[in-house]
C-alpha cells in the first residue's frame, strides 16, 4: 500500500476520537459512529477533514500527532519506498 495512503489512514485513526460531528438530534459523535447517523455522514467530506485536522479545536496529542502527519503529506515529506517485498507463506531456499 501507498506511504501516504498508510500515513493519512493513521491521521483519522488518530484524530478519529475527537473529530464531532452534529447529527439531527443535536447529539455530538466522533468520527468512528457517523457511519451509524445519516446526518452526520454526509458531513463527511474530504475537505472537512482535512480542516478539522489541519486546525483542530482541541490541543489533544492525537490530534497534534494527526495534524503533523497531514502537514508533512503537504510538503511530500514522505519516506520513499525504494522495494516492497510481500510472502507468499512458502519457505524459499
């Protein structure tokens, strides 16, 4: 899998837990449940996120750590992947 696909995965996980969302009811829920209120999906775009990340409410170390990742995608400061090598579960001699 892509660096930076592997890297922005991590910054939701992260950020995930305290990005709120509104649903109908007025209620507040993290990133994880939206899944469960229609409402609060369709908030869920791309740019959304990546604001609710790049300048977070709160000064969590998850959502710093988050942030970080984000900033470092923008400045293609990624690792570059010089080879990938997947098993295929048999011992080779």
């Amino acid at each position: 899998m892509c660096t930076t696909i592997k890297k922005f995965k991590k910054a939701l996980k992260l950020a995930g837990p305290h990005l709120k969302f509104r649903t109908k009811a007025g209620l507040q829920i993290s990133l994880e449940k939206c899944h469960e209120d229609l409402d609060a999906y369709i908030q869920l775009t791309d740019d959304l996120l990546y604001e609710k990340i790049l300048h977070p409410s709160s000064d969590h170390p998850d959502l710093l750590e988050a942030q970080k990742i984000l900033i470092a995608i923008e400045k293609r400061e990624i690792p570059k992947l010089i080879a990938e090598i997947e098993s295929i579960g048999k011992n080779v001699k």
